[in-house]
C-alpha cells in the first residue's frame, strides 16, 4: 500500500510539472520572438523533460537540482505573465477599431457610439461605417441567438440579435479585437495573447459577413422565453459590458471569457439558476442547451430547429438590402410571419 501511494504521489506529481510545463511553453511561445525567444523556449523545454524524467526514475539528486532551476524558471515566468496587461491603444484591424460607447442612458433611451455598419464584399474588400444609434427599451420585443460555425460542428461564434418594434435589428458579440493583420488562434486565446471587444453592429454587417464574406454556415434561434423586464435587462447587461471594456480593457480567453460563456455569464447575472453545462464550452451545441432550459420556441425538435434556423441560404440570396433581416428570419419557429413582411 505504501508502494503504490508513493507511485500515485510520483505519477500526480508528473502530472502537475507536466502542466506547468506546457503552460510555460505556451507563454514563451505566444509572447516571445526571434533567436533569444527560441533559446528561451529550448532552455525551458529541456529542463521540463529533464526533470519529468528524474522523476520517473526516482533520482533524489537530479529531482532536487532540477526541481530548483524549475521552480527559479516558474517563478521569472510568473513574473513576466503579471507584466503582460491588456491594452486600448494598438494598431487594431478596421472591424474592431473603434469601442463600443454608451453615450448616454437614462433607464429607458440609450444613444451608442461605434455602431458598426460596414459594407461588405469579401473580407478584404469593405466599406467602413461608424454609427451613432439610439433606442427606446420600452420598444424592445425580442431577442435572437445566432451561432456561427467556422471551424466544424463542435465550435461555433455566438452572437445576440435584439429586435425592436420598428424593425431594427442591433446584434451584440463578444469578439477578439484584432491587431492589423492578427488571425484568430485558439490555442492563443489560452495565454493573454489577444483584448477582447464588445461589438455592437447592424445586421447586414455582421451577419452578412460571416454568411456572405466569410462563407459561414449561420443559424437563427428565437428565444422565446425572454419577455418584459427580463428581455430589458439584458439588453442592459451588455450596456454594462459595454462600459465596462471601455473603461478598462481586458483579455479574450478561449475558455473562461469567450464569446459563449461572456453571453452565459451575462444571462446569469439576470437569473442565478441558469446551470453550468459543458455545451457552454463546445458552443456548436449551444441550442441543445437552450431548447433543454426551455428558451427556444416550444413543440419542435432540435432537428427541425436547426433545419428552419438554417440562415445562409437566404442571407446569401439577400445580399444585405434594406429587408436583410425580414427575410433571413422568414419560417425560423417562434417567428409569426408578420414580424417578417414589411
């Protein structure tokens, strides 16, 4: 017994300096460049599989001096990972150059700042439009979730549609704000290597690039469970996001503040009951989740609503005319059709 309880301390002791040890890497590797960014690395790899292996043969010499330089290793990493702080003030790409402002807000009208309404062609070619938008709370009347798939079934971008009694459309996503010429990495998004924004933008711009631009498959949900006071103070919980990105800036995560788990946590903030799930993860699964808590139309399969959810066709038939968002919406369940006819 006490043979094995050692080996299962040896072996969670393995474990723990394993994981310390690709973390380090990840630091090193997303934060440090050229040759001295290279030796660093080689020098910490060196010494994490030197010591992964006197611990596995026991070697009480080696375990202690390597052990040593380990922890000394740790430690000027921890130091370095504190000094690395978000920013306002990059050289950011054209889609996210500009935060989300709340100019002003009384509890019902709310005027925004840095409305995004680009023109797209292709992700290259585009026209650029800030915008000043107001809205009236009191004309609130629906909330959409809109998942975006890019890279398979299991991950998905999610994004907030609020739809209010004259029509228009104002699409919330939590995104991460690109420097010129920065691709998304999600292993990145693990090591502090990106800000995140809070987007605010019409739905010909951000919907139609994903659909149209970026050759997305796009799915529309209604959730039909948000109402009243409930419906308003989301809408409010992103105004408070918004405000608060704009005061101070902050890391995207690929697991903790991500895109999912930012719309989550502002959910929660409204009702504490709403249960952890692993879909919040792999967000490609999302609407499983939702239908399950009840918050998509009622009497329809998942099948079914992600069938007549499907919005790329018709988005790319549209071409981001003035109807884009009558006509994306036309047989999604939960939608009357004449909230689509204009």
């Amino acid at each position: 017994m006490r043979r094995m309880g050692r080996w299962l301390v040896q072996v969670l002791v393995m474990l723990l300096v394993a994981a310390v040890a690709l973390w380090g890497a990840g630091v090193l590797h997303f934060h440090l460049s050229g040759i001295a960014g290279g030796l660093l690395l080689l020098c910490w790899s060196a010494l994490s599989v030197g010591l992964l292996l006197a611990l596995a043969g026991a070697s009480q010499r080696w375990q202690g001096r390597l052990g040593l330089a380990f922890m000394l290793g740790l430690l000027a990493l921890g130091i370095g990972w504190n000094q690395i702080t978000p920013a306002q003030d990059r050289a950011w790409a054209d889609d996210v150059a500009r935060r989300l402002q709340v100019r002003s807000f009384d509890g019902r009208h709310v005027v925004l700042d840095n409305v995004r309404n680009f023109t797209w062609r292709s992700e290259q070619d585009y026209d650029i439009a800030w915008e000043q938008r107001r809205y009236d709370l009191d004309q609130l009347r629906s909330a959409d979730v809109l998942l975006s798939y890019w890279m398979g079934p299991v991950i998905a971008h999610t994004l907030v549609s609020f739809g209010f009694a004259d029509g228009r459309q104002l699409v919330f996503s939590l995104e991460i704000r690109k420097e010129q010429g920065e691709s998304f990495d999600a292993l990145a998004g693990f090591f502090r290597r990106y800000e995140m924004t809070l987007v605010a933008a019409d739905e010909r711009d951000i919907v139609a690039t994903r659909t149209n631009a970026r050759g997305e498959e796009v799915y529309l949900y209604r959730v039909s469970g948000l109402r009243g006071k409930a419906l308003r103070d989301l809408f409010v919980a992103y105004l408070r996001k918004a405000q608060e990105l704009d005061r101070q800036p902050a890391f995207y995560n690929s697991l903790t503040s991500n895109c999912t788990t930012i719309v989550w946590a502002l959910a929660r903030s409204i009702n504490a009951d709403l249960p952890l799930d692993w879909r919040l993860l792999a967000s490609g699964y999302l609407a499983g989740y939702l239908q399950q808590l009840g918050a998509l139309a009622p009497g329809h399969e998942q099948a079914e609503l992600q069938q007549r959810g499907r919005i790329t066709q018709r988005a790319r038939a549209d071409g981001g005319s003035t109807l884009f968002s009558q006509r994306i919406r036309q047989g999604v369940p939960g939608i009357d059709q004449g909230e689509t006819d204009e």
